[in-house]
C-alpha cells in the first residue's frame, strides 16, 4: 500500500453549474470524478478535478472550458501554490450550493 499526502480546495461556484459551456463538458460523456447522476445538474452535481502541482495549467479536466479551468488554477495558485514542496496533484472539489 502507498499513501502519499496531497493538498486541496473547495471551490463553492454555482456560476459554473450554470454556464452552457460547462453543462455541455460535464454532460459529454467522458469520464469524470462526479456524483452528477447526468440527469439535471443540481446541488448533488459536484465535480472533483484534479491541477497538476506545477500550476502552469494542466490537470486532469484541463478539457473544461477554458474560461472556468483557468478560474480553478488561480484559485489553486492562491490557495495552495504556496507549498512547492507538493509532488502531487492538487484535488478542486466543485460545489453548486445555493448559500
């Protein structure tokens, strides 16, 4: 067994639950880390992407559009990109609450 340690956030953005571009990825198909059902996205649609801990902008769903992967790898950048000393992937999970 390895267990390696890793870094994350929570990015709470209904925004992108609404934008056509994201409903569209989200729907298409590909594999994704989700609990959306591909039935209407609702408050149970969150998505769990994965930023390479380089930052420079690669990760596991860098195929979102890119308006709304960029807003993930600076939020990563600002939050976590202080700790060089990770080698492994940063975890943004993707939260559509209504608070």
């Amino acid at each position: 067994m390895d267990i390696q340690p890793c870094r994350g956030i929570v990015i709470n953005a209904p925004e992108f639950f609404v934008d056509p571009a994201f409903q569209q990825w989200l729907a298409n198909g590909d594999h994704k880390f989700t609990w959306h059902d591909g039935g209407e996205i609702d408050e149970w649609s969150d998505v769990i992407v994965l930023v390479d801990p380089s930052l420079n902008g690669e990760g596991s769903d860098s195929d979102m559009p890119e308006h709304i992967w960029n807003r993930i790898v600076e939020a990563c950048r600002e939050h976590l990109g202080r700790d060089r000393a990770c080698s492994n992937h940063y975890v943004a999970r993707l939260t559509n609450l209504d608070l």
